[in-house]
C-alpha cells in the first residue's frame, strides 16, 4: 500500500473532469453500491459524493467498479495516474474491452466458446435443460417435426403415477397451449390442413360419430320397413350397403395414413438425437436467450477449469502413451 501511495503522488487528476465524471455517473440508474453505502445512494447528489469520495481515496477501486461505464475521451483522464501499477493495469484493461484488436478478439471468441461448451456439459449433465419435456417447451414446433408426430398424442393428456389432478390439468392446459402454438406455426409456414397436428385424431373421432349416427339411422329405417315387402326390403339393404362404403373407405385412408408416419423405436430414437444435437447447437450459437442469461455464462472464469482440467487429461494420456 505504501508503494501505491508513492506512486500516486506522482500525476494528480484533474479535479474538473472528477467533477464531470461523479456528476455524469451520477445520473445512472443500476450501479452497484457497496452495502455501507447504499443507504445515502438513492439520491444523485449522494450518489456523485461517493464517487468523488472512492476517487480521492482509491482510483483503482473506482476503476474496477466503474471503469466499464466511462467513455474512452473520460479513460484518458486517468493517464495522469498510470504510474501507479495497479491503476495502469485496469486502464490497459478497460482499453482492451473497448478497442479490442483482432488478436484479442479471436481469443475472446475462442474463450466464450469454450466457456459455453463447458456450460452446455454442465446442463446435459443436470438432465432437466435437455430433457424431451424441457426442449419442446422452447421449440414445439421442432420438436414436432422431428419426433412429436411420430408419437402417440393421446399419453400426454393421460394422469401420470403419483401425480395430483390439478397437476394434470394444468398440464392439459400447457399441452393445448403448445398445440396450439405448434398449428399455429404450420399455417404461418403454408402446411396443409390434413397435415396439422391432431388433424388426424379430430378427422378419425368425427368420421366414427357420423358412422354411429349412420348406423343408427340404418336401425331405425329397418324397424319401419319390417312389414314391407321382401324385394323392397332386399333392395333398401344394398342402398344401406352402399352408404357406409365411403366411410368403410374414409376410415381406412386415416389409418393409412397414420401408419405411414409410424417408426420402429429405434428410428424414433434417432430423431430424438438429431433434434437434441439441434438444440444443443441452438444454445451454443447464443440462441436461447430467452432463456438464459449469456453474460453470466461467457465471464465465467470458473468455467475454464473444465477446459484446463480436460488439458491435463490429455497430456497425461499423452505422456502414458509414449512410455
């Protein structure tokens, strides 16, 4: 400390461009405070006495707290003050963030990716982010494509074991909420309406409720022609016949069709890894921000001890082979 002391006194600020810079900051909303202070930094004027205060007693603790929100024309005013170690690292520091050269970018980019590649082991082992559930929240209509209209709809409305019927019908409500929004995306993108999901299961159900209605109309035409005459009667049949034909047929269309998009498990299986592998690129590629925050994730300095340890892994693999 008592170096530090030294070589401060060496350049002096200007006490203007302090007045500037406390007043400037002053008036920004969302800076951090330590506790001893927040009492007394809800008021601007308050707020541009502390500045001055940290700036008089120790610049290189202002310049790590606030150094991120000074302008690069308020940075030179601390170039009076760059004899002092600590505070000509923080400027070089702070330079660097704002005016980064290729070199340093390219390490950024490689640091940030690394950083992620980490995080994103970090969820896969967690289990939840990834999980089937988890992903088709954030993409349904993926999720749809890939592997939801090979599934059987009907076992996501069913009560699970152990579950409460609230619980079972609040998720009811979210699986009509991700239906909805899945429909909602194929007519967006022009996909037929034989094609949207649940269309089938709807066609199917209507196509049995006009059969029974057929079929009981059928009763009740036979029980008024039961005292007519048999060629009357024979020939009523074959129009009876003949009318349930086409929905015979309709039926058997649906089914068809339905079983046309039928997988074995393993082939399910496989496009559940393809949409997964999808997914997890989406998160590297910074494309989950809604629903992660990436600043904490990219200046996560504890996330390269994943990377450091994997290098030693690999050198020690490495020397094992050569002997």
């Amino acid at each position: 400390m008592a170096e530090t002391s030294t070589s401060r006194s060496a350049g002096e600020m200007d006490g203007e461009a302090k007045e500037r810079i406390a007043e400037r900051l002053s008036s920004l909303e969302n800076l951090y405070f330590p506790r001893a202070v927040q009492p007394r930094a809800s008021d601007s004027s308050q707020r541009k006495s502390i500045f001055l205060d940290l700036l008089a007693r120790d610049t290189a603790v202002f310049l790590e707290r606030y150094g991120t929100q000074l302008t690069s024309d308020e940075l030179r005013e601390f170039d009076a003050l760059k004899d002092d170690y600590e505070i000509n690292w923080h400027l070089n520091h702070l330079r660097t963030i704002m005016s980064p050269t290729s070199d340093e970018l390219r390490s950024r980019s490689i640091t940030v990716k690394n950083r992620r590649r980490a995080y994103l082991n970090k969820l896969i082992s967690d289990g939840q982010y990834f999980s089937e559930d988890a992903m088709r929240e954030r993409e349904p209509y993926l999720h749809h494509e890939y592997v939801g209209k090979f599934q059987d709809p009907s076992g996501r409305s069913m009560a699970r074991p152990g579950e409460r019927w609230s619980e079972t019908l609040m998720r009811r409500t979210e699986e009509a909420f991700l239906v909805a929004e899945i429909r909602r995306e194929q007519q967006r993108l022009g996909v037929a309406e034989r094609d949207w999901v649940g269309h089938d299961r709807k066609q199917v159900e209507e196509e049995e409720e006009e059969e029974e209605e057929e079929e009981e109309e059928e009763e009740e035409e036979e029980e008024e022609e039961e005292e007519d005459l048999e060629p009357a009667k024979g020939e009523h049949n074959m129009k009876a016949n003949g009318s349930a034909a086409p929905s015979n047929h309709a039926e058997t269309s649906a089914a068809e069709q339905m079983e046309g998009e039928t997988l074995s498990a393993m082939e399910i299986q496989d496009q559940m890894d393809q949409f997964t592998y999808i997914m997890q690129q989406k998160f590297l590629s910074g494309e989950d921000h809604q629903h992660l925050d990436y600043s904490k994730i990219d200046e996560d300095v504890s996330l390269d001890d994943h990377w450091l340890r994997e290098a030693d892994d690999d050198a020690e693999e490495k020397y094992f082979a050569e002997d």
